[in-house]
C-alpha cells in the first residue's frame, strides 16, 4: 500500500537524493507501523524527534493504512 | 548586591526631573527582577483602575539580574505597564543588544511617570541622566529615529524608541530597539507615547558585579557549548530561525488562516522557512550574547516590496501571512519591515487586518468606509492598511483599535479572535487544548510568552504532549506560566531557557537556571524557592488585573462555538470548561478566579 511521509525543516535533509520538497510517497507492507516507516529514513525515534500520524499524535507502534501520511520533525523550541 | 545594581531610576516627565533610588534587596529577592521588580512597584504606585494613556499611568522598562552577565541570552528587557489594549498588565519582552547597554548604566530600572509637554528623549551614559526636547525626531519612524541618536551621541549607544504608530496612540504600537526587536505586545508603544516620550538612548560600561564571577562564566560557558552543539547538528533555529513552524502548525492543523476560520493553508510552502531561505535570507543574526541566532537577516533584492530588514518570524509569518491569506512572501516581508519601521506587533497588527478582511467579506463593513477592497489574499491592500494604521487615516483609525474594538463597532464583536481584547498569536487552540486555557487565563491577554505550553503539545520540547487532550494541562499550564514569569525576571530568552537551563522531565524545573542566579547574586536560592517566587509574580500581577476590573478568563466565541472545519483538529473546539475548574482550584484561587486570603498570605503578598 502506498503512504506519504513528510519530513519537515531540517529532516528534510534525510529524504533521498532528489526528492522534491519535503514529502514522498513510499510503497510499505500491509502491517508497517508509524515507526518503521520513518525508520526508513533515519529519523531518530527517540525523544529528540516528533513523530505524527495524520497529524495526530500516536503510539509510534501504530499501524499505517493506506493513503495515510507520517510527519517528523525534530523537536525544538518553538516560535 | 551582586547582579543585580540594587538602583532604579525615576524619571518625571511632568515635571522634567529625575532621580535615584535604591531597590530593597529583599524585593529582588522576593520578585527575582526584569518582570518580577517592575511589576512589583507598579502594583505599588500604579491604581489599576487608571486609564493605561493618562500620565498617572506608569511604564517600567526592566533589565533582570541575568541580563549583562555571561549566561546566554542573558539579553532581556522587559516593559511593564497598564496595558491600553487589554486594560490589564502588560509585560512585553525583547532583546535585540539595548538590554546589555540599559543595565551597563547602572541601573536595573527605570521608571517613567506623568507625561511631558512637548516631545521629549532620554539620554542615560551612566550617571549622566538627561531629558532632551525630541521635536527633531517626533514624526520620523524608528529606523530614522535610531540612526539619528546614534549620530547625535554615539555609535556606541543603543536606542529603544517608538515610531507614529506609537506617536499615534494605535493601541498595537511597539518599543522598537536596535531597529528590528521588539517590545511588541498590549499597546506598550502607545502608553511611551501617550508620555511625550520618543526614545531612551542607554550607553554605559557598568556590568553588574557577580557573586562568582569565574563560576558563573563556566556555566556559560558549558550552557553555550551545549548549545552549540545542537546547532552543529543542524538546528532548525539556526537554518531557518522559528520560519521552520509553519510546516508544522499546518501539519498538526493549527495554522491560523484567514483570521482563524482553517486551520491549514493551501499556501504554506510559499511563505514558509524553505521559501524564506531560499529566495531572501541573507543570514542569522543573534541578540547581544546568543549561541541560537533566530533573528533572520533578509533583503527583497527588487520588485515593488524592496528592501532590506530583519524577519519574518513565525508569529509574523503567521499573522500577516495565512491569517490574512497572503501567500506573497516578498510582500509579506515588506510587511513586516514596515512595522518595525512604524513601531508595531505584527501580530495585533495581522489579526486585526486579518478580522477586517473577514468583515469586509462577509458584507459587515463597506467598502466606502474600508477605502478599498480587502479581501483575504490581497498583499497589497494589507500593506496599505497598515500604513494607515499606523497614522490612524480613514478606516485605519477603527483598525488602532485593535481587533475586538473593531468588530464591537461594526456589530460582529464574534469574529474578533481575543482575549482581554488582545490578539491571538499563531496556535489555533483548537487543536491545541493547553493554549487555548493559557490564552484565557494569561495576565496579559492572549499570548504565547504568557506560558508557550506549545513547547510540549507542538514541538515536543522537552517532551511530547497530546495537544488534543485536557488532561493534565491545567498542571501543566499553571507550572509554564510560572515558568516563564520567572524566565522574564531573570533576563533570559525563552528558546534557550526553556532546553538548556531547565531540567527536561514533563514538569520543567529550574536547576541549571537557580544555579546561575545563585552564582550570579549570591542568594542561595533552591528551586522550589525561585519557583515560589516565580508564582508570586503570578499572582501579583493576577490581583493587578483583577481589580483594574479584567475578570473574566474566557475564549472568543470561534474558539468555544465554532469547530475546526479542517486538519488533524477538524471538528473540535476549546473545551475549556474541562480545563478551568482544575486551574483555578491548582493556583489556590476560588471559583471566581480570585486568589484566596491563604494563597496571598502564603506568598506574602
């Protein structure tokens, strides 16, 4: 099934090379979870990132469904 | 007294005197400084019932004990006075360099009081204390206003000063230091000048002398380091300052748009930090002292919004950007340089032309009396409006009065997005439920610096919170907005306190932050005891606003009757009833929001 996974600021940099803008849609296995999916690229599952679900804030064991789209950002003061 | 200078200087406007007084030490023990002291004697020598522009209203500009040592950030400043935007305290905050060079005269307060005849400045070298006519500078805007001091006296002097907005008496009016910083927030600019009073110009090379000077220096140091390395590896504060938040308020859907009607906006990747970064970012630029660098240094190299300033930031961004709908990023930085140059908050200025822009279109103000047309997405129609703001021209002259008095008189008091009649800044508390109970409950009206509780709901710091829950927040909101009150006292910025001189658990705690005011002063503070005090400020202040008649701690009606139609919040609205009850019954106020006789008396206060 196919889901988007955005990696807003500076994790954009973790995308693969020559990927537009801060956002790909990936091919996963029916059963991923919201962690494996953005393990893909490297972002740290610790607490020095921040990881949603559509927005929403979830257990990073949550599985995906189709058409759904995870974001990460490093977590950082804000503005 | 180590720290802190233990002298204040008063300044008579009316009677063109001044004079210097000791501080109590035990008052900046008991109130910390910055915020805590300022707030103190205007409690003490202000009636809240006063009206905020008459002379008998008083303005406390506030340097705290850690301002002009070697913490980082150690850089803050702080006016203090009777808000004429929400009629109860204001205490706006900035950096920028002028804080250093206001505590490096000498003194950690001056008061200022009455009101002049004819324009006037101040000039502070040190003992050196003088008000000087202004006729030469009243009418100029802030940038002009500066460079005309400095030469006037010296590069070396610093200046705080107002522009016509604050000449004017728009109650969204500013205290711009060092050009591009901002005292922004309740009408601060309109109270200086309602004194006559056009600038304060501070040179002076008093550092404060520290209780251990070598210890205090290699916690710096170490904080600074432990700074430095975050933003080695890449931090988001450094590459785009706070511009990199749109992405992620529009992610979580709490990106105000158009005047809080969405809360996401189809044109986000235009004005966000990437654009920013891409198309006009020359570089960052620190305050006086800051390992971060936040600040943004930019230039629209040509094309009708040319120019060259500092900004945006995310407040602004979200403001005049996609609370107005602009998707115009050159047009929406010109924006923003004229507010600075005019003396403004972005934010009150956005919102208000935002809520305009929703009466306009929805039929409730005509277009004979707007001038214009001013719909949502019109950049140019934004910026005129903001000129005219400034110098109250035509429709302008409803828009200085803020969001709420505007849509009061236009008979739609439920579209302006306020509390205490003061604009909301760019988290949809919708979507973001411990917001929205400190926008209702915060001294000065709606702000983030009141107690940013979306440093855990939003950005994980220093741990991740559900922002759609109420759980808990009523703790959580009560332990920032003491939090912060104490970051203000002390001098220091939020964006470095917050990570690197708190301990990182849920409930931030101060250790790192008492150790420094200890090496600093010489107190021996523990962290319970600064917190105490911390909420001591709270509450003075809370009494202030109480009696200046600001009672009631509620949301506009969007807020509580109008569901997010949009995003990750869609369909949800504050429920602050869920929240409110435990916040009153945590603070040990009664159910009317007064502190109770045992809470004052366990604070003495």
């Amino acid at each position: 099934m196919k889901i988007t996974v955005k990696l807003l600021a500076n994790y954009k940099d973790l995308l693969p090379p020559g990927s537009v803008g801060n956002t790909i849609e990936i091919e996963v296995p029916r059963g991923t979870t919201v962690a494996e999916a953005v393990s893909r690229f490297e972002v740290p599952l610790d607490d020095s990132s921040v990881i949603v679900l559509n927005g929403l804030t979830v257990d990073l064991n949550t599985p995906v469904s189709e058409g759904d789209t995870v974001a990460a950002f490093s977590a950082i003061a804000g503005g | 007294m180590y720290g802190w200078h233990g002298r204040l200087l008063r300044i008579n406007l009316t009677t063109q005197t001044t004079s210097i007084e000791d501080i109590d030490p035990q008052v900046c023990r008991d109130f910390i400084g910055g915020r805590g002291v300022a707030m103190y004697y205007l409690s003490k020598e202000v009636d809240p019932t006063v009206d905020p522009l008459a002379p008998e209203n008083k303005m406390i500009f506030a340097a705290g004990p850690l301002t002009a040592t070697p913490a980082p950030t150690g850089n803050r400043y702080m006016v203090v006075t009777k808000s004429p935007l929400t009629g109860a305290v204001a205490h706006s905050n900035s950096g920028g360099e002028f804080p250093t060079w206001m505590k490096r005269t000498g003194f950690d307060l001056f008061i200022f009081e009455g009101r002049a005849e004819s324009p006037m400045y101040l000039l502070v070298n040190e003992d050196q204390v003088e008000l000087r006519p202004a006729g030469h500078l009243w009418g100029k805007d802030t940038h002009e206003t500066t460079d005309l001091l400095k030469a006037e006296h010296s590069d070396e002097a610093r200046v705080a000063c107002i522009g016509p907005a604050g000449e004017n008496l728009a109650l969204m009016a500013a205290i711009i230091n060092d050009k591009h910083r901002a005292a922004a927030r309740s009408g601060v600019g309109a109270v200086m000048g309602s004194k006559n009073l056009k600038a304060v110009v501070a040179l002076g090379t008093k550092n404060p002398p520290l209780h251990d000077a070598e210890g205090m220096r290699s916690l710096s140091v170490d904080t600074s380091k432990n700074v430095g390395a975050d933003v080695k590896k890449g931090s988001n504060m450094r590459t785009y300052g706070t511009s990199y938040v749109p992405a992620v308020t529009n992610t979580l859907g709490i990106f105000p748009t158009y005047n809080f009607q969405q809360g996401t906006f189809e044109h986000t990747d235009k004005i966000d930090g990437e654009a920013l970064k891409n198309q006009y970012l020359i570089r960052p630029t620190p305050c006086y002292r800051c390992p971060l660098s936040c600040g943004r240094l930019t230039e629209v190299p040509d094309g009708p919004y040319k120019g060259k300033g500092e900004g945006p930031e995310y407040e602004t961004i979200s403001s005049l950007g996609s609370g107005c709908g602009v998707s115009d990023l050159a047009a929406l930085i010109k924006a923003n340089y004229l507010c600075n140059e005019y003396g403004m908050d972005t934010i009150g200025t956005g919102m208000t032309i935002a809520a305009a822009m929703e009466l306009y279109e929805k039929g409730y103000v005509p277009e004979d009396v707007v001038g214009m047309s001013l719909k949502f997405g019109d950049h140019d129609a934004m910026i005129a409006m903001i000129r005219k703001m400034a110098y109250r021209e035509g429709f302008g002259d409803d828009l200085a009065q803020g969001s709420y008095r505007l849509c009061e008189k236009y008979g739609h008091p439920e579209i302006a997005v306020t509390t205490r009649k003061q604009e909301f800044p760019g988290y949809d508390p919708r979507g973001s439920q411990g917001m929205g109970l400190l926008y209702a409950t915060s001294n000065k009206g709606a702000s983030h610096m009141e107690g940013d509780v979306a440093y855990e709901e939003v950005f994980g710091v220093p741990v991740k919170e559900n922002p759609l829950t109420t759980e808990g927040k009523a703790e959580l909101v009560k332990h920032f907005e003491d939090s912060f009150a104490l970051i203000d006292s002390a001098g220091l910025c939020v964006f470095v306190a917050l990570r690197y001189v708190f301990s990182k658990e849920r409930k931030i705690w101060p250790e790192r932050l008492t150790e420094m005011m200890n090496l600093t002063t010489g107190i021996g503070y523990t962290p319970e005891e600064i917190m105490k005090s911390a909420e001591r400020i709270y509450n003075i202040e809370r009494m202030f606003l109480l009696k200046a008649g600001s009672t009631e701690d509620t949301l506009p009606y969007r807020m509580l009757h109008e569901p997010l139609p949009d995003g990750p919040a869609a369909g949800r609205v504050v429920e602050l009833d869920k929240m409110l009850p435990e916040f009153y019954q945590l603070r040990g106020w009664d159910a009317q929001g007064w502190p109770t006789k045992e809470k004052l008396a366990e604070l003495g206060l």
